[in-house]
C-alpha cells in the first residue's frame, strides 16, 4: 500500500499458477479490510494460462475496487478481452504503459478515510 492508499501488485516475473494468483490476492487482502485501487505492474508478467485467469477473476473483486494494469508498450494483444470485460462487468479496469497515468487513474477511487471530511 502506498501513502495514497493505493495497493500495488508487482509481477517479479515469474509465471504465475492458480496457487500464486490466490497467495498474492490473500496478503494482500491483510493490507486492507476493504477493496481498493490497485495498481497490477505486470511489465515484467509473462502471461498465464486459461486458469490463472479464471481464479483472477473469482477472487479480483474481493481485493480490488478499480484497477490499473501497467504493461510495456506493445503487449497490449497479451491481455486479449480480459481488461475490456472486467471493465464492463465487475470494476473500472483500465491499461496503461505509463506509471504515471495508471496512478492518476486510479487516486479518482480513493475512498476517503473516516475522519477525513472536513470539519464544517
């Protein structure tokens, strides 16, 4: 979690399993009791199978409020429809190939915390 509140998911670049999509979705759920923006970097993600994306899915809505997924330029076709339907069906879910817009994409569904309003 960043001071923004924003959770940041980075691939090391291996490949990932049913079994490391559920342990990287299950730390991060000790970060916070409630889904967030989340940054997924995956420039360094080789793509997974059929399954990874399945589980993806299953669990993507108890952790991730909106979600920004970083790439490198080009590997856009990697990703095939899944960002477009996860868009369209559970959360705002976008691409980018710069950090930079992804964050600021992502900081327009920070919640705000309680006792954050101003005092009137």
């Amino acid at each position: 979690m960043d001071d923004h509140g924003l959770l940041h998911i980075v691939s090391n670049g291996t490949p990932s399993t049913k079994e490391t999509v559920k342990e990287s979705f299950a730390a991060a759920r000790t970060l916070t009791q409630h889904p967030v923006p989340t940054l997924l970097d995956a420039r360094q993600w080789p793509v997974g199978g059929s399954d990874v994306w399945v589980t993806f899915i299953d669990i993507l809505g108890s952790v991730v409020s909106a979600g920004a997924v970083l790439i490198e330029p080009g590997n856009e076709a990697a990703l095939g429809g899944f960002p477009r339907a996860v868009n369209r069906l559970m959360v705002p879910f976008e691409v980018f190939t710069a950090e930079d817009e992804a964050t600021d994409f992502l900081m327009r569904f920070i919640r705000p915390e309680a006792g954050d309003d101003e005092e009137e």
